[in-house]
C-alpha cells in the first residue's frame, strides 16, 4: 500500500491549486483525476478570466492547467495520477481506493483533500430522453474541446452563466440559438453576457420552461410554455420551437459521495447548490483528515475554486507540521481574496450560503 | 387523468436504470418513502452514474408527496465505489507498486 502526506482528489482548479500548495509546504502529495488529463472544467474554459492578477485575470481557462502542472511536474515530493478511478474512501483508516488502468490500488493519506467538482443538475419533462437532449457542459466539451457542432438549432434552457456562456459560445460557433427559456422571472447570471445575447437575436423568456421534446428518434422541436408564480405552466401558453438539440444549464450539485463515505456531517444549502460538507474557514470538514475544496464545498466558479483550494492545502499541510513562511499571511490574504469574489449582487447568495454551511464560529 | 398518465410514463428520472415519474410515483404511493427504498425496489441510482441525475429527482417527489421541504428528504447511504469498477479488477486484488 502506498503512503502520501496529503492525497488531492479531483485536478481542476481547485485541486490544482491544492496540490501546489501542498507541493510547496513539503509534504509528499498525490494528485488524482479520473480524466485522462487535468483541467477538470478549466479544459473548456476559453473565455479569458477577470478579477484579479491573482486568480489569472486576462488568461483563458485553457490555459490555467499548464501553468499548475508546469510547477506541479518539477516537485519530487509530488505524484501525478491521471485516468485513475477514486472509487472510495474508508474513513476508519484513512485509506483511498483508486482504479488506474484496471489495477487496483489502496492509497493510506494522513489528509484528504476532495476536490471532485460539481455534476449537472437534470430536469424532469416529457421525453427526456430523446436524443438531442444535452447537458451544457456536454455542449460545451463537444464544441470547445473536440470542435464538433452538437446541431444547428438550440433551445438553452436555464439562464445562470453556464446557459448564457454557453450559449454564446454556439453562436460563436455559428450554431444557431432559438431562444433561452428561465422559469424564474428574471436571468440568473451576469447582464453582460444576457446583453450580448440578446444583441445577437436571441429571445430571452424568463418565467418559461421546457413542456416537453417533440420527435420520434431524435429531438425536432420542443414545446415551451409560461409559468406561474408557484411554477406551474399556464393553461394554453404552449408553444412549439423547431430544435435539434435541447441543451439543459439547469445548475450544478456538489459532488461530494466521498464526504459522504468518510462520514462528514452534511448540510443541504440550496444555495450552494445542495448536500454540501460542514467545514470551517480552513475549509477542513468534520473528519479532521478531510478537507473540501472548489465546487465540491459549494457550487461557485474556478476563481473562487483556485483559492478555497490553495487554502485547503496550505491548512491541511500545516495541520501535518508541513508549513512554509508567510503561510498565515498569505491565509489571510486569500481569505480576503475570496471575500472580495464574492462581494457585489449575485455573492450575496452565496455569502448567505456558505455562512450556513460554515462550523459555528468559524472553527472546530 | 389517462393523459397524464402518460405524459409520466415518457419522463425518464433515473437514466441509467430506465426508471419514469410514474414508476416513482407508483412506488411512493405503494409507501416506499425513502430514496434508499425506492432504489433497493427499483435500483434507481444504482446505474454506473450512481444516483447523479435522479436522486434530486426523486428527493424532489418524495418531499412532494410527503409535504416536507426537501432537506427533510433522507438522503441515501453511500458506498464505495463511486464509480463504476470491475469486478475482476477488485478480484485481481491490490497491484504491486
């Protein structure tokens, strides 16, 4: 069996950043992702980032996993796994289960770090699965990754950022977008990026949503239709929209089945996306060995990713002796880098839900 | 009420399992009141996603059904392993390092 100081699970933003912390303070560190490179949703990220230098202002997504792994590769104190399988975690000996290339291997990690990202919600309408039903972040690996078209004509439902990226980005792509449908009464993301679809055509309809996918092997059309204040779809507001392909950016859900495993007390924060791990301000969880970093704690975006990440490693290495100087000062400086993210109108939610989230007083 | 019925019936809650609405709405009527118990009486979230579509779903139905909010809805027990492993891989037992 294997032996590491820190095991990092999950190499998107927020692991990348973990790891090099890690990777920084000394302790041997293990990095592990299921893909077959890192990135996790960094590899389709080609918008160029804003906010700070710090978090990579002015450099596209893309680009951000290089530059980790660039550092990451020359630490002898560092192992990289890709296309390794974490299937599981045995809270009582701290052991991790991983499957890499058919083999079967126990990892023992005096800390963990989970890492693993969000998964898209789905949502419940008629004929579901038709084909040319997607998920946005499909659409967005099909286009940004592997440069091929998921169709012509796209109904967006949901209108949070991914669904007005991404619908973008199709247009971009020369892809034509019929409408974006939102339940809710207005859009759930940024102006900027509704302003520039609605600059390019595309029919915003907010308190709409998806009835049903019209087509008998694949998806012809969709009827929407208006919803009322409790949700529930006007009496004779249907209408059909030709589509061949129905795209859903209906919001993401921590994945967090290994703080389940390892038996972390769980809260459910809708704003925060759903079940998410209990943790303090050094983002440890209830179990003192494991500690939650990026999307898994808390549906956000990579900025904020990079920096709950950075500060689970430098807290996790130093709760083993591993400690750098300057690690409180640079502590306090990302603790404050991450309050100023989430400062403005749409932080406010997520402020609230990360205080519910958060261990009474701050720590354990 | 024929007409709903099968508008239900074409939608899918657990894909992997090919599980509908009105299969689940079955099963809670029948009284399984749990996400665990739907999924040991119709292996929803059992599929090689392990529950990462339906189980808001279904989390979603029940506290319908029951009139609860839905973080009063029991979530299910989870196990390893998260995602899908062979079983001759695990029977081949720990690799060499």
């Amino acid at each position: 069996m294997r032996e590491v100081d820190i095991a990092v699970i999950g190499a998107g933003p927020a692991g990348l950043a973990a790891a090099l912390a890690c990777g920084r303070s000394g302790a041997t560190t293990l990095l592990v992702d299921y893909m077959d490179a890192p990135g996790g949703q960094l590899i389709k990220q080609t918008h160029k980032f804003f906010g700070s230098e710090r978090q990579f202002a002015g450099t596209r997504g893309i680009q951000i996993p290089d530059i980790f792994i660039n550092q990451l590769s020359k630490m002898p104190n560092v192992a990289l796994m890709w296309g390794a399988n974490a299937s599981g975690y045995y809270a009582d000996s701290g052991v991790l289960t991983l499957e890499d290339g058919g083999k079967f291997i126990k990892v023992k990690a005096k800390r963990v770090i989970i890492a693993t990202g969000a998964a898209e919600k789905a949502l419940a309408f008629e004929n579901n699965d038709l084909p040319g039903v997607y998920g946005a972040g499909a659409v967005q690996t099909l286009m940004n990754v592997h440069g091929v078209k998921p169709g012509d004509r796209v109904l967006m439902v949901g209108s949070g950022n991914i669904g007005l990226i991404v619908s973008y980005q199709l247009i971009q792509a020369h892809v034509e977008v019929v409408a974006l449908v939102e339940a809710a009464g207005c859009i759930g993301g940024y102006l900027v990026h509704a302003a520039k679809l609605r600059r390019a055509g595309v029919p915003i309809l907010t308190s709409h949503t998806i009835v049903r996918a019209l087509g008998e092997q694949t998806v012809r059309g969709a009827v929407v239709a208006q919803v009322d204040h409790s949700w529930q779809v006007k009496p004779g507001s249907e209408r059909e929209v030709a589509c061949d392909v129905i795209c859903l950016a209906v919001g993401l859900t921590p994945l967090v089945d290994m703080m389940w495993q390892a038996g972390c007390e769980m809260r459910y924060v809708p704003a925060l996306g759903g079940h998410v791990p209990v943790r303090d301000e050094n983002m440890r969880a209830s179990n003192p060995a494991v500690y939650v970093a990026g999307d898994a704690g808390g549906v956000e975006e990579a900025s904020s990713a990079m920096i709950s990440g950075e500060i689970a490693g430098i807290s996790a290495a130093k709760s083993l002796g591993f400690e750098v100087e300057g690690a409180d000062a640079r502590l306090s400086q990302l603790k404050a880098d991450l309050a100023a993210i989430r400062s403005g109108p749409t932080g406010e939610k997520i402020c609230a839900g990360i205080e519910r989230a958060m261990v009474c007083g701050g720590e354990w | 009420m024929a007409e709903r019925e099968t508008q239900d019936d074409n939608i899918v809650i657990c894909r992997c399992e090919d599980i509908t609405l009105s299969e689940i709405r079955d099963l809670i009527a029948q009284g399984y009141h749990t996400i665990d118990e739907i999924k040991r009486v119709s292996r929803a979230g059992m599929g090689p996603c392990q529950g990462r579509t339906c189980r808001q779903l279904i989390a979603r139905e029940l506290a319908i059904a029951l009139g609860v909010p839905i973080e009063q809805v029991e979530m299910p027990t989870f196990r390893p392993p998260s995602r899908p492993v062979l079983l001759s891989t695990i029977a081949r037992g720990e690799a060499d390092e």
